[in-house]
C-alpha cells in the first residue's frame, strides 16, 4: 500500500522553500494559462508568479481558470523584461523542448525541483516558461543556469503550460520533504542573477579592451562563457574574486599607459 502524504506533512521549513519558488511566465499569451498556472501553484504550496509582459492581464479569464487561487493572481507581479523578474534569484532553471545550437545542463523534472529546493533554502530561485508557441528564446536561456526538459510521447509532445506548471510543481512538494532545511546556510550565498549579469558586463568590457574578444565579431564567446559561468554557479565571494581580478587586470593596462 502506497503512503498517503497529507497536506500538512511539511515542516514550516520546507513551506519557506515552496514560497522562495518563483514561477517565471514569459509573454503569456492565454489568460486562462495564467489562471491555470495559479491553480497548479496553490495545489502544491508554490505562490510566488511573476509574468513578464502578459499580453492580457488582470483577466476575468484568468480568475475564473484559477478558481480558489485568485489570491496567487492578486499577488502575482508583472514585469517588463526577464532579467528584472529574476534580478534576486541565485538559481534559474528554463523549461525547454527544443535543442539548441549550444547546450545548457539539462535537468529532468526531479532532479531540477532537488536542486531548487536545496537552493530555496538560502534564498530566492525561479524556474522559467516561455511563450506558448516558441517556449523561451536562446538569449533568454543565456540567464538560465540549466533547463528542466519533461519526458514527453515523441509523437505528440505538446503539453499545456498549466499542465507543465502543475507537474514541476508537483515535483517541487515532492522533494520539499526530502531537503535539508538551511544546507549550506553558513557558506557564502550564491551570486544572483542581477550579480551575475554586472559581472558579465565587466567581463566583456574587459576582454575587449585587452582585444581577446571583437566586439565587430563576437561570435559565440559570450554566450560559451556565460554558460560556463551558469554552470558553476558562483557563490558572492567567488565572484567578487573574479571582479577583483577583472579590476585588476585594469588597473595595469591603465598604469602601462599612463
């Protein structure tokens, strides 16, 4: 006989970790997906939505597909790009079906709701879907430090976006019981999105002025780097190592010309 997990069997612990989830919806189209996606949310205990330029939104729609989690919808925050939806988050993790001319780590669903689980012990993380018909773009996954895939039938993989809400989160209540509540909670935080990307731009601006990178012709050394970076996921004493060595190599180049 299967055990019954009753919804109160979470520690207020691991309840914290479900509401540092942060439910990403890129460009929805649909009002009824959002309210769809609301509902899922609830069910599992994940509240945090955010939506980045809904094309409509507040929708009466929207409320009526998300039936008892009309508050989700309420609280739910607009923005009008990714980058500020996920600016404090130190995990992203994209939702994809597609492959990709460069790869990113690929997680499937219970593998990805361990990882942020484990991270939502510490702060803020999010998991991100794109637009109904095109999912996320390749510049969008660049902020992403991995992307979660479902197993689908090859011959008919089209899943409804609340229908993909519903089963990550699912798997997110299901490991939330299965974390260790604040691991790693004396260690450096990991850096946040926000973070990241300024240190990025640093990057950049000094691989071209020591002309390692064409700004005429950058090809895809940016993105292979971030991807490297992404993976590695660097807590905020790494990355200030990396900023301080980045100001570092320009302290001399301005010294030698001087």
């Amino acid at each position: 006989m299967s055990k019954r997990i009753s919804n109160d069997s979470l520690d207020e612990a691991s309840k914290q970790q479900l509401q540092a989830i942060r439910v990403v919806l890129v460009n929805p189209t649909h009002p009824g997906n959002i309210g769809a996606a609301a509902r899922a949310m609830k069910t599992m205990g994940v509240t945090d939505l955010a939506l980045v330029q809904p094309k409509h939104f507040p929708s009466e729609e929207a409320d009526a597909r998300a039936s008892g989690a009309v508050d989700v919808l309420h609280q739910a925050s607009v923005y009008d790009s990714l980058d500020q939806a996920i600016a404090d988050c130190s995990l992203v993790v994209g939702t994809s079906a597609r492959s990709r001319h460069i790869d990113w780590p690929v997680w499937l669903p219970d593998e990805c709701a361990s990882q942020m689980l484990t991270a939502a012990a510490t702060g803020p993380v999010a998991v991100v879907f794109g637009r109904e018909r095109m999912g996320l773009t390749n510049e969008e996954l660049d902020r992403c430090n991995a992307m979660v895939s479902i197993p689908t039938n090859p011959e008919y993989a089209s899943l409804n976006l609340g229908s993909a809400v519903q089963l990550l989160c699912y798997e997110m209540r299901r490991a939330a019981g299965n974390t260790v509540s604040g691991a790693g909670s004396t260690e450096a935080k990991t850096a946040t999105r926000e973070q990241m990307e300024r240190f990025y731009d640093h990057l950049q601006r000094v691989l071209v002025e020591i002309e390692f990178l064409d700004p005429e012709q950058p090809k895809l050394l940016m993105r292979r780097l971030q991807r490297l970076y992404n993976r590695a996921q660097p807590d905020e004493k790494e990355l200030n190592i990396l900023r301080g060595i980045l100001t570092s190599v320009e302290r001399s180049r301005h010294q030698k010309t001087d």
